[in-house]
C-alpha cells in the first residue's frame, strides 16, 4: 500500500506540473514558455557548475 502512494503521490505531481506547463503556453504562448524554462535551465547549470566548482576548491 505505501508503494502505491509513493506511486499516486509521483504521478499527481507530475500531472500538476504538466498542466501548469499547459496553462502557461495558453496563456503566454507556447515559445514564451519555452524560452523561459531554456532561460531556466541554463541558470540552473550556471548555478550547479559555481556549487561544484566551490566545493571541489574547499576540499583542497
């Protein structure tokens, strides 16, 4: 029973996430909302690569 949460609780976020994806093309368009979740996951690679690169000069 608990796997079947986890299972259902995964799945309803899921499905959240993709209809508010699809609420924000309808109501900005299908390339804004694209060109903002690019935007996004270059700073998010921006942001993990500055973490890393912290990190690993600390440990020296």
């Amino acid at each position: 029973a608990t796997i079947n949460l986890m299972f259902m609780s995964h799945f309803q976020d899921v499905s959240r996430g993709h209809f508010t994806v699809r609420r924000l093309e309808r109501q900005y368009g299908e390339d804004a909302v694209h060109a903002a979740w690019q935007a996004l996951q270059a700073q998010d690679a921006r942001v993990r690569e500055a973490r890393r690169t912290f990190h690993a000069s600390r440990a020296d």
